[in-house]
C-alpha cells in the first residue's frame, strides 16, 4: 500500500493524472532560490526556454547571464563565481553539460570545491525523437564518481522544484538531473524531501522485494507494485532522489527486510543508482538483483512511451524483474 507518511498524489494511479516535465520544476526552483537569495545567479547555453531558465531570467535580469554556446566557458566562469560568493545555476542539455565540458566542471569546479549547481536537461531516453546523441544516458555515472559532487535525480516537477531550492542552501558542487518529456506529478507539495534521504512510497505488509529507484521511473514502479500486492507479491519502494551521497541506512534497512532488490533508472544500468547500491550491498549485505535501464546500448528516435516499453522499462519489465529476483531468492 502506499506509505502515508508520503503523502503522495491520491490521483497517481488515474489516467488523466497530471503530467509536467520535471524541467518545469526546476524553473520554479530557481525563482525560489532567487528570492530567497540574492547571491543565485542563472547561467545558459543557449537553451534558455528549453531549460525553463527564462522562469529566473524575467524574474531577476539582472542576475542572468545567457553564455550562448560555449559549455565549457560557461563550467570555468561559473566556477569563479561559486568561489566568490555566488551561487550559480549552469543549465544545459545532458549531453552537454556534464557532457561537452566534463572536464571542466572537474577542473574548475569540483577540484575547487566551488559552490555551483550543474543542471543536465533532457537526459534519460524519453528525450524520443532527438535521437541517441541527445539521450543523456551516462550521466548519472560520469558525475557521481566525481569527488566533492552531490547527484539529485527528482521524481517529478514538485520534487524537481524542492530539489532545485534545496540545492542552493547546500555548500559545493551539485549535479541536478531533469527530463524533457511529461511525466506523472505523483508526488504533492506536502510530500516530505530532505536531500540525502531516501524515501518510501509503498510498503505492503509482507514485503519480499524492495524496489529502489529515481526519476520519473518510480511511477512504473508504483504501478507495478499495486499489480504485484494484486498477486500476492509484497515489496518496499524506495525513492533514492540522492544518488550521492546515498542514505546508506535506509537503503541497508529495506534490503535486510526484504532479501532482494531491483533498482530502476533511465540510464545504463553500469555505474548509476544500480552500480551504487551494489556497491554498498556487496561491502555491507549481499542479496540478489536486478537492473532495470539501458542494458549497455545505445538508444534511438522514436516517442519516449515506445522507447520505455522497447528497452525494458515499463510496468511488465519491472514486475518480470521483480518476479526474476525472488526466484534467485528462493
């Protein structure tokens, strides 16, 4: 059943819930932050409206700076302002930026330990129809191993917004992650978000499974695990919106109770929220799993619903994987 505690959208399970891109929250972020303090600024590469930076550009002009194409300028000069006393928001697509100017922001900014938030838009495949060299599917990996930086992955464009706010009150480098497509808001504005701590959305009495994920991707988990409770399948669901650092108890915790894991995430399965809790589980308590994401491939054009279903992660992929993990299990 769903965790009260959660305080999640009682329509997620309808079919005309309501669905925004989680871009869009972090647009209404950054006007949070701004008014909260006047020391955030805004960069772009030129994807202004894309990234909803123009939300904060209307907002404060004076504290927006469009950089055009030059990801790797924009890395380095968002970097001396993190170092005196800004705190700057770099936004782009994924693919280039932590793409382009990787080297940079590892430069730059996280050898430096500057105090800028890295936004990586359209990543994950549902960008659809723009094709692999703009499905941001490495991300997640390329930047948690990247000493001094914090990953956030939201769930939907409320948490995205709370994500976005939260990371301007926390010191150093952070990477936020967004989507292009709609996605399900299942979660509400009184749904509990504390970076650093995962939360659980679903605990059936009897749980066998636990389900660990972020992004837009946890609502095919929810559903899924309404059809499995229906079988008479229990499971945890974990929403891990902090890829790094992980909250390594809570995660421990689930495991230990349940005896077997799935993780799920719009991206390759090596080196992600997959690889990390793998980490953990084989140093701290082994148990079987599961990986749902993009099974060392590259991605291709075509409606992001297609190619969700196509590379293995929609409701059946999960629950085939859930089913899979409990009979290692046993």
């Amino acid at each position: 059943m769903l965790n009260p505690e959660a305080k999640l959208n009682p329509k997620l399970f309808d079919k005309d819930v309501e669905q925004k891109p989680t871009r869009d929250g972090y647009g209404d972020g950054l006007v949070i932050a701004g008014a909260e303090d006047p020391n955030v600024v805004v960069l772009c590469a030129d994807l202004t409206e894309s990234t909803r930076s123009h939300k904060f550009a209307e907002k404060f002009p004076e504290r927006f700076f469009e950089i055009g194409v030059a990801e790797q300028n924009m890395a380095a000069i968002a970097a001396g302002l993190g170092i005196s006393g800004k705190i700057p928001f770099v936004s782009s697509y994924a693919t280039f930026s932590p793409g382009r100017n990787w080297e940079q922001i590892r430069t730059t900014i996280s050898y430096n330990d500057s105090n800028v938030k890295i936004a990586g838009h359209h990543a994950g495949i549902s960008v659809g129809p723009d094709g692999a060299t703009h499905q941001a599917i490495e991300d997640i990996a390329t930047m948690r191993v990247m000493a001094n930086m914090k990953v956030f992955v939201p769930c939907d464009a409320i948490e995205a917004k709370k994500a976005t706010a939260a990371a301007a009150k926390i010191w150093g480098p952070v990477y936020l992650r967004f989507a292009r497509e709609k996605t399900p808001v299942f979660t509400t504005e009184e749904t509990p978000y504390t970076p650093g701590k995962a939360q659980i959305l679903w605990e059936s009495q009897k749980p066998e499974v636990a389900i660990i994920g972020c992004g837009a991707l946890l609502h095919n988990a929810l559903v899924a695990a309404r059809d499995l409770e229906k079988e008479g399948i229990g499971a945890i669901i974990a929403n891990c919106h902090t890829v790094k650092p992980l909250d390594e108890a809570k995660i421990l915790e689930v495991v230990k109770k349940c005896g077997a894991v799935v993780t799920i995430e719009e991206h390759q399965i090596m080196g992600g929220l997959g690889g990390a809790i793998a980490e953990l589980l084989a140093k701290n308590l082994p148990a079987p799993m599961e990986f749902i994401g993009m099974q060392n491939v590259f991605g291709e054009s075509g409606s992001p619903d297609e190619l969700i279903e196509k590379y293995g992660m929609g409701v059946k992929d999960i629950k085939a994987a859930v089913k899979k993990v409990l009979s290692r299990k046993k």
